[in-house]
C-alpha cells in the first residue's frame, strides 16, 4: 500500500508542474514532457526579401545562433545550399 501512495504522489506531482515563465520573454513555451519543455522565439516577415528575429529562444547565445543558424541559411554548406540568397 505504501508503494501506491508515493506513485500517486508523483504522478501529483508531475501533473501539477508549473510551466517555466521568463521576464521580459516574448516567444513561447511548450510542454514536451512532464519535466522538459522547448522554447521558441519570434520572427517577423517584413517583405519577401526580409525577416526581423525579435526574441531568441531562451539560453541561445547571439554569436552562436548566428554561426549556426544565420550563416548555413545565407551561405549554405557542402550538403545544402543557401536558403536566402
């Protein structure tokens, strides 16, 4: 019986897990499971030759994103070509 009860607790638990918030954080949280989640920031077309990116997902570096996001999608690489020319 006892073993019943600390399930029923977790699984209290776990259901009841508050979803992460974040000052000033504009992009959106999504629950994957009961303990992860995945963030997602924003991006405005402006026209069809230009977007604005406006939030980064939480914890990505600036540099970071830009080298492994922005550059393929410029440039491309040996396996993909340049998504915006």
């Amino acid at each position: 019986m006892g073993f019943v009860s600390i399930n029923t607790r977790i699984c209290f638990f776990f259901d009841n897990f508050q979803e992460p918030s974040f000052k000033n954080f504009t992009g959106t949280v999504e629950r994957v499971d009961a303990t992860r989640f995945v963030t997602n920031g924003e991006v405005s077309i402006i026209d069809d030759n230009s977007f604005e990116i406006t939030e980064l997902p939480i914890r990505t570096w600036t540099q970071a994103y830009k080298e492994n996001v922005l550059e393929p999608m410029l440039q491309g690489t040996e396996k993909t070509p340049a998504l915006i020319t």
